[in-house]
C-alpha cells in the first residue's frame, strides 16, 4: 500500500551519514551575482525545489548572502541538534518576522524571548494539560460535523474546509460556550491579518499601522476583532471561576514551580492568539494533505476507515480512542514527513556561533529545511513514496535523532504538538467513517506556496462521497 508523489525538488543522491567538516571560511553554495538578489525570487516561489537542490548540489552545510545578509542552510541532523538543543541561546526568531506579525502575536510565545518565554511556555504547557478530554472530544466532534455537511455537498476546495476547521477546533478550546458565535467573524479577522502580514513581508512595506488605506483600515478593524471578543473573554474570565476553558485555564496557570502564577487578560489574550494562529495553519495543512494524499491511495483510505468502523464503530470518537487508531495515526505522521506544515526552521544569529566548523556572525540567518531532512534516503527508504506503514516498520526506526522534524526540536518545539496531532487522528477518523473521496475531475497535483506554512497555492478539489 504505496506509491510515489510529486517529489519536492530534485531527489538527493548521497550516500554516508556523516557531518561534514568545514573546509573554509564560509560554506560551498550557489553564485550570488549581484548582491544576491537572484535568490529572491527562488525563495519566495518556489523555496522547496531552491532547497532541495542546494543540498544536492552542495551537501548539508550551504552557504550565499542576499545584500549584506549572509544565508546558511544546514540539513544534518547532528546540526540541527547543534543549532536547536546545544546552542539555541545564540539564535532568535528572525526580526523581520517579529516586525510583521507582532502587531497581533504581541508578547505571545511564537516571538517572546528569554526567561519570559521560559515562563509563559511553562504557563501554556500547564494551561493545556488542564482541559478535560471531554471539551476537547466535543470541539473535534462539532468542527468535524460543521465539515461534513460541506463535504456532503461532493465537491469541496479541502484546503478552504479544513483551514476553517482548524481555526474552530481551537476558538472552541478557548471559549467554550461562547465559541459557536465567534468562529466565523474571528476566522475572517485571522485570514485578514494572516494575508496582510505575508503581503508585506514579501514586499518589505515600511508602511505604518495609522496610514488610512484600504489594506491598513481591514488590518485596524481585524485586530479590532480579535481584541474585543478575546480581551472582553479573558477579563470575564478573571471573576467567572465556574468556567473551565483554556481561556480561563491560561489565567490561572502557574509554572509549577509556583514562583509565578497567573496571568493578565492582556497576556492570555496575547497567548490565546497565539494558539489560535498557530492551529489554524498547522492542523488545517496536515489534515489538507491527509486528505489529498489518502485520495491519491484509495487502498489506504480503505484500509484506514476500516480500522475506525472496527475499532470505533458509530460511538462518538473520544481522546482515549487514539491508541485504537494505529493505521490512521500513520496517516497522519507520514503525511507530515512528506508535508511538513512548518517546512523550515529559521533562526537569526543573536551572537556568534560554531555550527559545523563554521563562524556565523551574528545577525546571519540561518534554515533547516525539514522537506530536504524528510526525504533524504539516508534516513529514509523510498523517500518521496506514501508509506504510512513505514512508521511501525521495525527497519525504519532506527533513525538517528532529529530527522524527522514536523513539531521543530529542542525547547522551541511546537508546546501544543500533543493537541494539534490528536486533532489531527480524530477529525481524519471523524471523516473517514463518513466518506470516501478522491480527487476532483481536472484536479492534479497542488502547487505549493510556502509562507508560515506550506499549502495549496490553489484551491485544491476533492470529490467526497457518503459511505453506505
């Protein structure tokens, strides 16, 4: 139960598993002409296929400059390990990216810093760790069911679908009871803010907040939308102890040392965003490309439905059905090798640094690109092939650490990766047990736009049908 899918950039032809050693000042790499800027345009069109031949062309450890920005890619996982576990006090998150998605990320943990974010990160873990498996079933089951009644419809652009399923799971989590009326204004406010940031990061806007533009006024009024439903919920929260949701969970969690307890509406709100913008694009491109790969393999698809009418039936699914759902948890993991959502690390230098015998000077940039890692055969058998069954192959595992990357590594690693994955297994259940789908008539291969994460620059169409 395999087959081969369009790979992502050249396939890589290397064979020992070994580091490379240094052998000069910088590392090999392509040409940079003038100033650099041919790269741009490869970076911000087509960032995969540019990745994937570097670490052809060049190895693990490549290096090329735009303007006076020097630009490392590493994708050895003893460098990984290096650059994200033994010395990632000497890297943050790129300022570039702070400048454009702080106006709503704010001091939340995707950029905070420092012993800040130690604490908070250890305040979010707590706060998660305290919902009931029941809420978090019950959102799943919601947004799964408001999903299907599309899906029942037949054609359905499943990227569109499953963004917005995403975003629900999550306002629900936060909410509660309040969510059902907040998912839809709030889900239009996210994609405004999400456009409006990717917009200007790829041109470089200078352009200030107050400017009175059409882009800048939908920008005011999106963050508007945030911060009356969430800030007016976290302050009703503060005196309302009979509610149990993870807004209200984030304003009361410690750090289980105790040296800090609580938070501000202001910073669970800031947490809260976090949350929510990160959910909306990591579970909603996993489940897009769950969906479309399991199209392209209706054996599997079978096969994976088949586990859930028998191991779950026509119960509702709950959190404590996870480990029944061996084949479609597989699913699941292999479509995130094969479609990282999160398709590279990127770091700045904060100091300078050794990584693989190589100085990096503070302020350089540096990327893992996790779709070279997932599909590098030293690491992996038939690399650019859907093998869901290689995740319980006992030949497959023994991997060295840190080559398999969907939730990034070390102490920056996703802090709601157990969350995100069960939603994942479940609502991919939840659709399994309903339809049966494939490809849409004229839908191929989706091409890929990297921004935050990789999805379908296109709509991408898949036919469902009700299973009898």
């Amino acid at each position: 139960m395999s087959g081969t899918i369009t790979s992502l950039g050249p396939s890589l032809r290397r064979a020992a598993p070994t580091v490379p050693l240094a052998q000069g000042k910088y590392p090999p790499g392509p040409p940079n002409g003038l100033f650099g800027w041919r790269h741009v345009g490869r970076l911000r069109n087509d960032l995969l296929e540019f990745a994937a031949e570097l670490a052809r062309d060049y190895g693990d450890c490549v290096g090329y400059r735009i303007g006076p920005i020097r630009i490392y890619q590493f994708s050895h996982p003893e460098q990984v390990s290096e650059i994200h576990v033994k010395h990632t006090d000497a890297f943050h998150k790129p300022q570039t990216v702070k400048t454009y998605f702080k106006r709503w990320m704010r001091t939340g943990l995707l950029l905070n810093e420092g012993s800040d974010w130690q604490q908070q990160r250890r305040k979010v873990r707590f706060a998660m760790q305290q919902m009931t498996t029941d809420k978090l079933s019950a959102a799943v089951a919601a947004e799964t069911e408001h999903v299907s009644a599309g899906c029942r419809a037949g054609e359905v652009d499943v990227a569109a679908a499953t963004d917005r399923l995403a975003f629900g799971l999550n306002v629900r989590a936060l909410l509660g009871i309040e969510a059902p009326a907040a998912i839809d204004p709030m889900h239009r406010a996210a994609n405004v803010m999400h456009e409006t940031g990717i917009a200007e990061l790829e041109s470089w806007s200078p352009w200030p907040d107050w400017l009175p533009i059409p882009s800048k006024n939908r920008l005011r009024r999106a963050m508007r939308t945030f911060d009356d439903i969430l800030l007016d919920a976290a302050r009703r929260r503060e005196t309302a102890a009979n509610t149990d949701d993870l807004l209200r969970q984030l304003l009361v969690a410690h750090d289980r040392s105790l040296r800090t307890a609580g938070m501000t509406p202001a910073r669970a709100r800031d947490e809260a965003v976090n949350l929510l913008m990160g959910g909306k694009e990591t579970v909603g491109a996993t489940l897009t490309f769950a969906t479309y790969l399991l199209a392209l393999h209706p054996a599997i698809q079978e096969s994976a439905a088949d586990e859930v009418a028998r191991e779950i039936g026509a119960r509702p699914l709950e959190l404590g059905d996870l480990p029944r759902l061996v084949e479609v948890t597989r699913v699941v993991q292999e479509t995130m090798r094969l479609y990282p959502p999160v398709y590279a690390l990127t770091r700045q230098v904060a100091r300078p640094v050794t990584i693989a015998g190589y100085r990096l000077r503070r302020g350089s940039l540096v990327m893992v690109p996790l779709n070279v890692i997932h599909r590098d055969p030293r690491w992996w058998n038939g690399p650019h092939e859907f093998r869901p069954e290689r995740f319980r192959d006992a030949s497959e595992k023994h991997r060295p650490p840190y080559v398999y990357l969907p939730f990034g590594a070390g102490p920056r690693s996703c802090v709601g990766k157990q969350m995100g994955h069960a939603q994942c297994v479940l609502v991919l259940a939840g659709l399994l047990r309903q339809f049966r789908w494939d490809l849409a008539s004229g839908q191929g291969a989706p091409r890929l736009k990297c921004d935050i994460v990789v999805h379908p620059r296109d709509p991408l169409r898949l036919q469902f049908a009700r299973r009898a």
